[in-house]
C-alpha cells in the first residue's frame, strides 16, 4: 500500500488495500452469483467512478452477464452540485430483465434515487442495488441498497476508479482524505 500522497491540494493517506478490496469484490461476486442464477442479469456500472469495480465484479461472477454502462454526473470536486446529470442513458433493452446498478459509493442516496428512477421506468423485472461503499451515517434514501461492500463514514475516498477532482481513479487502493481521516481519529479516541 502507499503512503500518504498529494492530489492536487489535498492531502490522502491509506484506507482499504489492494487485497481488502479483493476481498470484499470475491464475496459480493459469490452472493450476486447465487441470487441471479437462472436469471436474465443485465449489470449497469456507474461510470466513471465504478468501473474498476465493475470490471472486478462481473469478471468473477459465476453466471452470465450482460454489461452495459450508464453515467450520471452530480459531483465537482469533493462536493455535490445537488443536482444530477445524464450523460448516458440506460439501454432500453433491460425491459422485462434483472438489472444490477453498480455504483461506487452510495452516500446520501439523492443520485442513486434518480438513477433507480431511470431504470425502473424502462420496466425491468428487477432492480437491484450493488454499492463498494455505503455510507448509512449520510443516507437518506428510502430504497435498500442490496450489496454492500464495505459500511465507512462519511470520508472522502479516493482510489480504485474514484476521484477527487478526475484524479486518482488509477490507484489500485482507496485512499481517505486526510483532514476527514485526522478528525475521525480524534472523535474515536
């Protein structure tokens, strides 16, 4: 794992390794893999933060899959716009299917609500929710996310397809804010 490390102004040290990581994507491919046995699955990745998930995911699941990508945009920076962008679009072919978002982090729930919106009006036979990280300290959704990762606060993550500002998607590892990642220390203590 790295040591602390500079992404343009901010300062980020180590949060989840590389095998923690693996870890967490072998479980969740081993509970989807058994729940969609049978099943007409269709994956959906939130693009650009979970797609190295994504690709970790549905490499190591046990029954067909079919991938294609959607793209909601609601961050700049570290902070929410508060309101929510399609970029690109869910396909229409998921009708009548079981369709499994995949998303990076799943905070306060806002953008999430409006992509399952999205889907659900193209008439899926299912619609679930497959979440790395779920933060339910900021969550304010009235929907289940159905696979969760990994339960953190509410820390701003970098790493392993997410970014801060478009950089540090590429590291292998997520790495924690440090300011946020100091206070949550001393809280703890």
């Amino acid at each position: 794992m790295r040591c602390n490390m500079k992404i343009k102004d901010k300062e980020f040290v180590p949060f989840v390794t590389e095998k923690e990581i693996d870890s967490i994507v072998r479980r969740l491919a081993a509970r989807i893999s058994e729940d969609y046995a049978g099943k007409d699955l269709v994956a959906c990745p939130i693009l650009t933060g979970a797609f190295m998930f994504a690709s970790d995911l549905v490499r190591r699941l046990t029954v067909p899959c079919e991938v294609s990508f959607v793209r909601y945009a609601s961050y700049n920076g570290m902070k929410s716009t508060g309101e929510v962008r399609c970029v690109m679009p869910f396909p229409p072919n998921i009708e009548g299917r079981d369709v499994l978002i995949v998303e990076d982090v799943v905070d306060s729930g806002f953008s999430m609500r409006h992509i399952l919106s999205a889907a659900e009006a193209l008439h899926p036979r299912s619609v679930r929710i497959c979440a790395l990280f779920f933060k339910p300290e900021a969550f304010k959704g009235d929907y289940r996310v159905d696979y969760v990762g990994r339960e953190i606060g509410n820390e701003f993550i970098v790493g392993y397809g997410l970014d801060y500002d478009e950089q540090g998607r590429a590291l292998p590892e997520v790495m924690v804010h440090r300011d946020i990642q100091d206070s949550v220390i001393k809280v703890s203590k």
